[in-house]
C-alpha cells in the first residue's frame, strides 16, 4: 500500500504523467533531440555562411567604394591639372596676340609714318616745282619786257653752256 499513492490507475495525473514519460520516450526513441540538433546546426551553418558571404560582400563593396574614391579623386586632380594647363596656354596665348598686336600696331605706323613723308616729299616737290615754274614763268615775263633781244640771246648762250659743263 505504500505505492498505492504512486500507482493510482484511477488519478488522471498517474495517466498524464504515464502519457509524458510514453511521449518523452518516443521522442528519444525516434531521436527527435539529435534531428532538432541537426536542423539547429544546419540552420547556424547555413546562417554563419550568408553572414561569411556578406561579410565578404561587404569588404569587396569597401574595396570597391576605395577603388572609385580613387578614381574619383584622380578624375578631380587630373581635371584641375586639364583647367591648370588651359589657363596657362590661355594666359600664353593672351601674351602672344597682345605681343602680335603690339607689332603688327608698330609696323602700321612705322607703314604710316613712311607715307606721310612720302606726301610731305611729294607736296614739298610739287610746291618746289610749282614755285621753280612760278619762277621761270615771272623771270620770262620779267626778261620779255624789260631786257633787250641780244641780251636775251647772250643769256640763253651761257644757260646753255652751263648746263653742258655740269652734265
């Protein structure tokens, strides 16, 4: 009687812990703990890979961030230095059109300068021409009229003779 307690078939509580024990046995039997085990592990494995493969994913985007930084930052340097040598033939070519233009002002003055003395040679020539004939012109006016036919005559001999010992 002193298991009676213990083995009452009669208590709903001797069943379910009967039911228990029968449950947990079957478990164990059928090796529930080992298969749950299993798929645990095989869901970590599986979980420890995609957190491998982002790890790596992850490096090869720094990696790749790094790399078109780099070439970002070349691009910019390689920009500036472009807009650098730009100016700077600008700057050159600037110098070489003022250079040219300063040259091709002074030889169009010194061209200028030279036809004004041209015209200034010329007027001074047809002014000295003008007045030499105004001269010969008054002087045979004046000897026409005031000087006798044989001294005209005597005066055109020595005109003539002069002029053959100069030439």
């Amino acid at each position: 009687m002193y298991f009676n307690w213990l083995f009452d078939f009669g208590d709903p509580t001797m069943w379910v812990t009967i039911a228990l024990a029968v449950f947990f046995g079957a478990v164990l039997y059928m090796k529930v703990p080992g298969l749950a085990a299993k798929a645990l592990d095989e869901r970590a494995d599986k979980i420890r890979e995609e957190l491998d493969q982002a790890r790596q994913l992850r490096e090869e985007a720094q990696e790749l961030l790094a790399s078109y930084t780099r070439k970002q930052r070349a691009a910019e340097k390689e920009a500036e230095d472009i807009v650098a040598q730009a100016k700077k033939e600008a700057q050159l070519y600037a110098a070489d059109m003022r250079a040219q233009l300063a040259e091709q002002l002074e030889r169009r003055a010194e061209a200028a300068n030279r036809r004004i003395e041209q015209a200034e040679a010329q007027a001074q020539n047809l002014v000295r021409d003008r007045a030499v004939d105004l001269a010969v012109r008054a002087a045979e006016i004046a000897l026409e009229t005031s000087v006798p036919k044989s001294v005209k005559t005597k005066l055109i001999d020595e005109g003539i003779k002069e002029m053959s010992s100069s030439l």
